[in-house]
C-alpha cells in the first residue's frame, strides 16, 4: 500500500498528528532514546460520496477506501550528512510516496523547541535543506561512480545528463520537484528515491489560542511562501484535535465554541494525502456491498477490473460506467441511468475518472 511519511523537527507534533489522523485508541509516543522504527497506521479515506452510496444500498458490508500514515523520527540540523539518526529517519522517508510536513507553530513551556523559540520560517527552510543535502549526496555519489567510468553507455550518458541538472537545481538550493522533467525523465530517476522530487503536504500544527498564524514569529513570510509556492498547507490544532477524539459531536461544538477553529484539519488532511499520492477512487455498489476502490490516477478500465479480481481484467470485455454525479443526479438508480442515456459502456483503454461507479462485464 502507498504511504505517507510525517516528517518534521523532534518535537513539532509529528506523533501528535499521527495520533488525530488514526484515531489512535492509545497515544503513540514522541521518539524517543534513539528509537528510529516508524509508527504505521492504515487510515479509511473519508468520503462523502461514499457514505451517501452506502446509505442509499444499505449493503451488508462497507469498505472504504484506505492510506498509510507512517510517523518518522525526527530529523534535526546534519541529519542529510548522516549526522545523529538521520541515515536511519532518511531510509524511512526514502520509502514514502509522499511526505507530511509538520511545523511547529505552538508554544509549549513543557515542551522545549529544539532550535529554542517557536518559528515556522527556520523550521521549514531547516527541514527543506536536510532534504536537500540528502538528495545532493545521492547525486555526486552516482555522478562519481559514472565518472569513474572510462566509456558510458547510451543509457549512462542520458542518466548523467538528468543528474546533472538534478545538481544543479539542488546546488540552487531548489527542490528537485521544481527541475521540469518531462514524465519519462521523472519516471527514469524513481530508483534514487529522491526526498525533494515527493508530493509534499505542510501541516501547521497550530496552538488553539493563536488566532492567526500571522501572531506567530515569521508566520505572516510563512503565509507568503505558501501563496507564492502555491504550496498544499493545511492547519491542525494537533492537541486539541487529540482533545476532541474523546467527545461526541455535540461536546466537541460546545468545547470549540468561541476558539479560532473553523474545522477539525483531519479530515481534509487525510483526503488531501490521499491525492497527493496521486490516487483516485471508484466505487461498486450493491446490497452485498458498497466499496472504494483505489487505482492510480490515469489508469484505465482494465486496471479497475484488476483491481477488484484478476479474473476481471483477464476476461473483460466492457466496463459500464456512471459518474457519481449523474448517479446522484438520477435517483441512485443505474437503471434510472441508463433511460436517461448516460450509463456508458466503455473499453479497455478507458481512463477511470475519480468518483466513478463501474460494472464489469467479462467472460473467461
């Protein structure tokens, strides 16, 4: 299963939101005494659409679609030349398919910064540059070994050429997400698993008092980098969002009463994962069950049939298809989809949209 890794400084709240992402019936603890092996937690995707799906079939059985969460270690100043446990947090992350920022934007007396005041600006530029430094050495060493090389091969002199230009973005002190390789060039680098070129989500882990992030030291830069990167950040009252796991609905509406929280961030955090990993769902319906399922975005109707059994997409032969909205549009009914014209039959080379409801026609 794809994951996301959380990653941040030692005590930012990496584990705290791990805790509000899982709904962990027991609180995971901070690292700590050099333990390094990652937190794991299988999450449900929260999905209205499926929940409306369910309530209409009231099928036998539910099942959501489902994301990862691992909890890294924190990674502090040298970790990206292997100081301290970084060779250790930075395999874990290597693993992932994208990452979970967390930065620190609370205060906590009992809980002392590592860097020793509250600032989300240093923190990120601090995390970005062990990143950085990670990816740098992976580079320079596959560049030596190539350069070592009295003749290189067609397929050496065209990975030296991208890992050169990885160099020279990462020397910019840039984000190899950000050097502009086409599909097939990003697609030629996957082995290195390099940290810089993952979808990266920032989670500002904010205090309940803090009205807004702009009360915060350099948190109006910290606003202003995410406009200007068009960055995906999304806000986490982590403590208090621990807090509410443990109150109904009705004791959480009274206890947020008059605070500066609009709504619980985990929630959009675990869908906004679930697309950064570049997933998509579909669903099946019916009374046995109402399941979501999960294919990679651009994959097509002979996937999806793989996907619910291999014997689908050995004997396919079409796949029937409506879009959860038009579903929804005409009464819940494939029935009432089909008079008014818009269930389809599709082929193999169909890409499956997210949110479409598919029937599998096969015959082996």
């Amino acid at each position: 299963m794809l994951h996301c890794g959380i990653v941040g400084l030692p005590l930012s709240g990496k584990s705290t939101v791990f805790n509000v992402i899982t709904r962990a019936g027991a609180e995971v603890k901070p690292y700590a005494g050099g333990k390094t092996d990652p937190n794991r937690a299988v999450v449900d995707v929260p999905d209205e659409r499926f929940d409306k799906l369910a309530a209409v079939h009231s099928p036998k059985k539910e099942t959501p679609a489902q994301v990862e969460f691992v909890d890294l270690a924190g990674i502090s100043k040298g970790a990206g030349k292997g100081a301290g446990l970084g060779n250790a947090f930075l395999s874990f992350a290597a693993d992932a398919e994208a990452l979970i920022h967390v930065i620190r934007c609370f205060e906590n007396s009992a809980v002392e910064h590592p860097e020793g005041s509250v600032d989300p600006l240093r923190d990120w530029d601090i995390i970005d540059m062990e990143l950085i430094f990670r990816d740098l050495a992976v580079v320079e060493n596959r560049l030596g070994k190539l350069s070592g090389k009295k003749k290189l091969t067609p397929e050496e002199t065209e990975e030296k050429a991208l890992l050169e230009k990885c160099r020279d973005c990462l020397m910019d002190e840039k984000p190899i997400s950000s050097a502009g390789f086409t599909p097939d060039e990003a697609h030629s680098l996957r082995g290195f698993t390099f940290l810089t070129s993952k979808p990266q989500i920032v989670v500002l882990n904010m205090d309940e008092n803090v009205h807004a992030l702009t009360d915060v030291k350099n948190g109006g830069e910290t606003e202003r980098r995410i406009k200007e990167r068009k960055v995906n950040a999304i806000r986490l009252y982590g403590r208090l969002e621990m807090d509410l796991l443990e109150l109904t609905p009705e004791e959480a509406a009274e206890f947020t009463e008059g605070l500066s929280i609009d709504e619980p961030g985990r929630e959009r955090l675990i869908a906004e994962a679930y697309r950064a990993l570049g997933l998509i769902s579909f669903f099946t319906c019916g009374p046995d069950e109402v399941r979501a399922w999960t294919l990679r975005d651009g994959e097509n109707a002979v996937d999806a049939a793989g996907t619910i059994h291999s014997d689908l997409a050995r004997g396919f032969i079409r796949a029937q298809v409506v879009s959860y909205d038009d579903y929804e549009k005409n009464g819940s009914s494939l029935a009432k989809c089909r008079d008014a014209g818009i269930l389809r039959l599709e082929g193999k080379e169909y890409k499956v949209k997210d949110g479409d409801i598919i029937e599998i026609r096969f015959n082996i």
